[in-house]
C-alpha cells in the first residue's frame, strides 16, 4: 500500500515521538509498503544515517526562524500546520494513497481535513496517539485551568474520535479514549526496539574506556527529551541525594534541551560525578547504552505517555529504575526497581536499592535483554499493517 504518514514536527530529531515515527516507517517499509512522511521545514535528514526509501517532504521555509526541536507546545506552530494541510494534500492527491497516517493529535486532524477535501478516494485514515495533547500542555505550562483548558480538552475528544482506526502507544491512553470514542475501534501499539542496532556491540568494559567513564563506579544513565514532562526534575533532584551517600556512582544524561541539567549541575557542583551528552545521535545510543550499569526513566503518568527509552534500556541489558505503571510492568515485568511514589526520593530509593543489591544488576538486565526480543518494531508494523487491512476490506 501507499501510506502518507502526517508528522506535525521537526522530523527527524533524537527523541521519542520521532524514534515511534521512524521506525515504524521502517519496518512497514520492510513489509513492502510505500512511505511518504510530510513534516516541517526542519529536522534531520534520515538518509544520512540509514538506508531507506521513504520519502520525506518538508512545507516551504515560511517561518525560516522557527528552529525549535524539542518536544511541548509552540503558538507558531499553528501556522506551520496550516501550510502542512496544503503539503498533505497535494501528496494525498498527487501520489495517490491508500491510507493516511496520522500522527499526534495535530496529525490526526490534518490527516481527517484532507480526507474530507478527498473523499471520493475513499482513503482510510489511521489515528496514532502518542499521549494527551491537553495534559502535556498542562505539563509544559501552556494551559492550566479556565476556559481555555476546557475548550482544549472538547477539541482533544473530537480528535480522538476521528479516524478509521485508533492506535495508541499506552494501555493508559487507550483505556481513557475507549471511554468515550463512539466506536471501538482502538487497540494499543506499544513502542518498539530495533534489535538490529544491538548486535555487535563492545563489551562494556571496552566501551567505558572509549568514553572515558570511570571504571569503579557505578554508571547510572538517563537519555531522552530533558523537559518537565519526562519527569527530569524527579531524577535531577535525586543526583545530590544519592552522591550525598555514595561516591561510588556516576551520573550521565543525553539528550536535549540541555540548559536546565547544565544550570543543575553547576549549582550543585556536581561536575565530578556527571556527564552530560547534548546532542545525543539516537543511532549512537547503543554504545552510550553498552556503558552504563543501572537506567533511569523518571516519566509519570500525567501525560498517558508511553516510554519507549525503557525498550532501548532492555535491548541493552539494563536493570531500569522508574515508576510503578501499567505500561512499564508490561514491558519490564521483573527487570525493574517500580517505585510507588512519583517523586525524587522515589527514584532515589531505586537507585539505592541497586547500589546495595549489585547482584541484581546483571540478574535483571539480562532478564530485560530476553525479554526485548518480544518488543520489535517488525511485531509493531505487522499489527499496524493488520489494521490497515482492516479498514481497507
């Protein structure tokens, strides 16, 4: 089939809602589909790092300031999905698809316009949600109570009704849509792990030497998006409470926005005991992975999210400290600290519990190593392709 993905953001930049839409794309490309990705005028370009033949087209520099890559709400960006309406449509109507993936709840939306604007294709749209677009404003700070709020939450129920089809990537996000969305047809996509990026990695004594780590201290890592709604306060608020006890571990994050973490690190003169990484390629996360001992994913439920950082986590072998939620208990089930309380002293006792049960460390990663294997994305695009058939008959 021709599938036209509608991806309202910088695409591509290392961070999860990309890495959902990649590989994806990916592995429905490997079932044989035909890719079409329209997005900003921004981001990466994949060809750079992998061999594909998806096809990637960007709305015109318009707004050639407009340079943000990082996850949360931007006003502009209302005007840049204007002009991705006018993109979708031309490739709808020029390449012919056969359905139209939606991603976001903006993406949902775009993709429901132009199938009106085409309906005599008969094209069928397919909703992917990647969380709550009214929480994760909440979260971000651009919405708090009033009026305002509650228009935000009627405009997000009547995109969750759209589409054909609906796939989420939380058991959380599911069960709350299901709820209200007029008819049942939605079923959880959970986020995947390309295996294939694992294999033939140094060991990981080789790879702390590579980067410089020190060798007898513990490496407690975190990767992804450093925002409000990852929870990388709760982690950067635990660092000083756990070096306070322990000497012996070593703190390294990656990922962006990186001025919060900087800031942190400074103040609290802890440059001895982290490294930060910005920017953080997401086809070099594996070597980073190889080096580290314990992972951190310090999300909370507030935005429905899933976390598809725990995946690459177990693809390598880590032991994970995180909260005790419904899509973390499925993907890791054993191979976790799951700490009932959401908060700094939360993740703190996680990382303590494996300070003091090193043996664990090497039990659980390996038991979150096997169990990746469960979780490719080539499982993920066989469901999808499963539902895009549906629709289709």
């Amino acid at each position: 089939m021709k599938i036209l993905f509608i991806a309202p953001t910088p695409f591509f930049a290392d961070r999860g809602t990309h890495i959902r839409i990649l590989e994806e794309a990916l592995a429905l490309e490997k079932r044989g589909h035909e890719i079409t990705i329209a997005t900003y005028h921004i981001g990466r370009e994949i060809s750079s790092e992998i061999r594909t033949k998806i096809d990637i087209r960007r709305i015109r520099r318009l707004l050639f300031w407009y340079k943000k890559l990082e996850a949360g709400p931007d006003w502009q960006k209302i005007v840049l999905d204007l002009m991705l309406i006018r993109k979708a449509f031309n490739l709808a109507r020029t390449k012919h698809q056969d359905i139209i993936h939606g991603h976001l709840h903006e993406g949902v939306l775009i993709g429901w316009i132009v199938k009106k604007l085409l309906f005599w294709r008969k094209m069928k749209l397919v909703a992917d949600f990647h969380g709550s677009l009214t929480k994760e404003m909440v979260t971000h700070s651009y919405l708090r109570g009033g009026f305002l709020k509650k228009l935000f939450e009627y405009v997000e129920k009547r995109i969750d009704n759209m589409g054909d089809y609906a796939i989420t990537s939380s058991w959380e996000n599911t069960d709350e849509i299901r709820t209200f969305r007029k008819n049942n047809n939605i079923t959880t996509i959970l986020d995947g792990v390309n295996l294939d990026y694992y294999r033939n990695i140094p060991a990981k004594s080789e790879m702390k030497n590579i980067l410089k780590l020190p060798k007898d201290k513990l490496i407690v890592t975190y990767t992804g998006a450093l925002v409000m709604n990852k929870g990388i306060r709760y982690l950067l608020e635990a660092i000083p409470k756990i070096i306070e006890k322990n000497k012996n571990v070593f703190f390294m994050i990656g990922g962006f926005p990186m001025h919060e973490a900087y800031v942190f690190m400074k103040q609290n003169n802890l440059e001895n005991n982290m490294r930060l990484i910005s920017p953080l390629n997401y086809f070099n996360l594996p070597k980073l992975l190889a080096a580290s001992d314990v992972a951190i994913d310090p999300k909370d439920s507030s935005t429905r999210q899933a976390s598809g950082k725990i995946l690459q986590y177990m693809a390598a072998g880590l032991p994970v400290v995180c909260f005790d939620r419904a899509n973390n208990r499925e993907y890791l089930d054993q191979g976790a600290y799951f700490s009932q309380k959401q908060s700094s002293e939360g993740i703190a006792e996680g990382i303590e519990y494996f300070i003091n049960r090193s043996s664990e460390i090497m039990e659980k990663g390996d038991l979150n190593r096997k169990k990746s294997e469960q979780f490719s994305w080539d499982k993920s695009a066989e469901k999808i392709e499963e539902i895009y058939n549906k629709v289709k008959s």
